[in-house]
C-alpha cells in the first residue's frame, strides 16, 4: 500500500512539472515576432499630446490644396493622424509567417535597418521599413501598401519620423471611376518654433 502512495506522488509531482513545463513552452510562441506597431504609435500619440508641439498640416486631394495648424493637444486630430499606423500589427495570428525579416546595419553611425517584407502579393503592407538608433529605438518606419484587381486598385505609401514629420500619400482607382490621390504632409514642431 505504501509504494502505491509513493508512486501516486511520484507520478503527480511528475504531473505538475511537465505542466509547468508546458506553460513556460507556451509563453514563448505568443512572443511578439515583430515591433509591435500599435504599442509603439500609441506610446507616440501619448507622447504628442503631452508635448507642447504644433502639427502644420497640408492636405492635396485630387490637385486641390488645404491647409491647417493643429495643436498638439487635440486628442482627435492627433488620432485621426496616427491611426493608419496604428492599425498595423503583423503579430497577429493570421500574419505571423507571412513575412520575411532582414536588416542592415551602419557600423559607423551605429543605426539599424529594419526590413518586413511579404511573402504573397496581396498583403497588407507589402514592405515596412524601420530605421534604429544607436539603443534600438524607433527613429522612422515608412509602409508601402498594394493592392490590385480587375476592378481596384489600392497604393497607399505612410512616413513617420518621430516627432517631426508624418506623410501619407493614397492612390485609388475602381473601375469605372476616375482616380482619386490624396496626399497628407504633416510637419510636427514644438510651439517654441522649429
């Protein structure tokens, strides 16, 4: 009766080990393959809205031009800016093996380029270039984004410098239609003056 018990408690403790095991395993797989772009363009929204910045932006639709001063401080303007970026996340399950990573690195300087690039034709974004620092941070990241059919066609091209400049520029056209390009610049500056 004894080595039953002891048998019992040697197989649960076996039991409860390879279970914890089994969860440190698990962990690793939902580590983030990629930057995680939403984490990084909210912390940059936070970061706007705090600062004491001016956004100069000049919208061109179709050859017609507009432009405004934005104040940092407007929680919409500033989203409504960022959200393109934002809404980027190659982590998700359905995208994580479907793009290749390569980069290259500048000895002298010490930056660091990062290239995502897709595998199939028709994923969104088709490329994300990032450019690091020194530490690893992000400096810029530019998205080149494509899409086409018989019907559509989509080429969407984001620039983001931190804390100095955001560029969007969008080509669309669906049969039938005529074009339409819409071209945002958005010059970030502390109210100080540039």
């Amino acid at each position: 009766m004894k080595k039953y018990r002891q048998v019992t408690v040697l197989f649960t403790i076996v039991g409860l080990m390879a279970c914890n095991l089994a969860n440190k395993q698990s962990k690793n797989p939902s580590q983030d393959k990629f930057a995680s772009f939403p984490a990084y363009f909210n912390q940059q929204y936070d970061q706007l809205r705090k600062g004491d910045f001016t956004l100069f932006k000049t919208v061109t639709l179709n050859g017609q031009k507009d432009t405004a001063t934005i104040s940092g401080r407007d929680s919409a303007a500033v989203h409504d800016l960022l959200k393109p970026f934002m809404e980027i996340d190659l982590n998700k399950p359905s995208l994580r093996e479907e793009y290749d990573t390569s980069s290259l690195y500048d000895p002298f300087s010490g930056r660091k380029s990062v290239i995502y690039k897709s595998r199939g034709n028709q994923n969104n974004p088709s490329e994300i270039t990032m450019e690091l620092d020194r530490q690893g941070n992000i400096q810029q990241i530019s998205i080149h984004s494509y899409t086409s059919n018989l019907v559509y066609e989509f080429r969407q091209d984001l620039f983001y410098q931190q804390n100095r400049q955001v560029r969007m520029t969008t080509y669309q056209k669906i049969a039938f239609l005529s074009p339409k390009e819409l071209e945002v610049n958005v010059t970030i500056a502390p109210k100080t003056g540039m």
